[in-house]
C-alpha cells in the first residue's frame, strides 16, 4: 500500500515505462492510488484487484467475478473510463459520507476487522444505532437549496456502499452525475425497518424517510461540527463543496 504523497511511486512507474497499474487492496487503497495517478498527471488506466476489507467499487463494475477473465481483459487493453468526485484537493472513486455510522470505518479495530471483515462494521453499527441523534443540514444541489433533519447523508457514484447492493438504484459511474441519499430523522422503528429495507437491497428511492437526489455538485452545511468519510478514509468537516468530474479516470473493465 502506498501512502498518498509517497514520490516514489510516481518515480517507479514512470521508470518502468508502465503500459498501467494493478491496484491490489480495498476502497481506501484504490482512493489513495487514485489520488496520486490525478494529482502525478499519470496518464495511464487502473486495473482494480478487491482484495480489502471493503470492494464496494469493484463489486459494482463486477470486474472482480472472474478473476481469470478480468487478467484476460487487462492483457487485451479493454477499458473504460468513469467520474470521480472531487472534495477540494482530494478525489473520492466511490462515496463522500457524514453523519451518524461515519466514524465507524475509522474506529474498528483492526484486527476485528482483520478476522471478521465486513461484519465488524456491522456489528459496529449495531452498537451505535441507541446514540442516533439528527442534524440539521443545508443541501445546495446544482443551486437548488434544501434544508433537512438528518441522521447522516451518502454521496455516491456507484450503486454499491458499504457493500450492500442497489443503495443508489440511478447511478452510472460514467453519467456526469453524482447520487445523493439523505437519511431523514425518524423514530427508531422507523430507521430500523428503513435499514432492513437497504440490507435486503431494495430500493428506498421513493422512501418516505429518505431524499435522494442527482447533481453534479453539491454542497452541505451543518449547525455542528461533522466530519466527513472519502471511501472509508477520514476526510475533512462540514461545509463540503462536491463536484462531478467526468470520465476523469481509465480504468480496465
């Protein structure tokens, strides 16, 4: 794994005359190689090998199903390219989170997360769900202006997130746009049954609990301090001005 801002990295691939780049690891380390490739100016397509703790982008392009097949497909070159957001300086392949669950990634131990996976978040989140308390958001959505009670909000580009299928049942990961759901506040049995609704993989576009809005950009304001989550790696707090850039990055697939 490479820590972003590591010169060494650029430096090698730009000795070996690479052709591209095999990414072996999770979302967090796709985000961080991904970061280095924009901010390098490396001009060269991203093979992604899921082999961390989450593969949420990986498991929605499904290029990780046949594995054999995927090494036939980068051997012959085929790619395509996506969007990614943008937060400031720093890109995010897959999501851009804040509220309540946001933490999670950040606190699980690591060897709980080493000997359960997935499963530790869960349970995590599990634990945390008594402590749920709303707050008061400020949405600008391509200058369209909304206000929310919310217990946390997502901002996607794939359909995928935190491995569970169909959260975001509109996104394309080449359309120019970027997907956002908003968990409304609610009653407890309420969120529950909302979250058996997600785990289940149904869609919750049209929830009433729930807001789900396409834009290019964003930009969200809270009353209190929150920090934001950039595919599973801390990221700044609120405000966060989120913008669209397409098809910004080649990939095999």
């Amino acid at each position: 794994r490479t820590r972003r801002g590591n010169a060494a990295f650029p430096f090698l691939v730009r000795a070996a005359q690479a052709e591209g780049i095999i990414v072996a690891g999770g979302d967090g380390t796709v985000h961080e190689i991904v970061n280095i490739v924009m901010h390098e100016h490396i001009n060269l397509p991203i093979a992604i090998i899921g082999s961390g703790t989450s593969n949420d982008f990986a498991t929605y392009l499904k290029i990780n199903e046949d594995l054999d097949g995927y090494f036939d497909c980068i051997a012959a070159g085929r790619t395509r390219r996506v969007d990614l957001g943008l937060l400031g300086s720093e890109y995010f392949v897959n999501v851009a989170s804040a509220g309540m669950l946001t933490c999670i990634a950040h606190e699980v131990d690591a060897r709980l997360k080493n000997a359960m996976g997935k499963m530790a978040y869960y349970l995590r989140g599990i634990g945390e769900i008594p402590k749920f308390r709303s707050v008061h958001l400020q949405i600008e959505a391509d200058g369209r202006v909304l206000h929310e009670d919310a217990f946390l909000f997502v901002i996607v580009n794939s359909g995928v997130v935190g491995s569970l299928q169909n959260v975001a049942v509109k996104a394309r990961v080449d359309d120019g746009l970027l997907d956002m759901l908003v968990v409304r506040k609610c009653s407890m049995p309420e969120l529950m049954a909302l979250t058996a609704e997600i785990v289940a993989g149904r869609s919750v576009e049209n929830h009433k609990n729930v807001l789900y809005i396409q834009a290019s950009s964003f930009r969200v304001s809270a009353r209190e301090p929150m920090e934001s989550d950039l595919d599973g790696e801390c990221g700044p707090y609120l405000p966060l001005a989120i913008e669209t850039i397409p098809k910004a990055l080649e990939i095999y697939c």
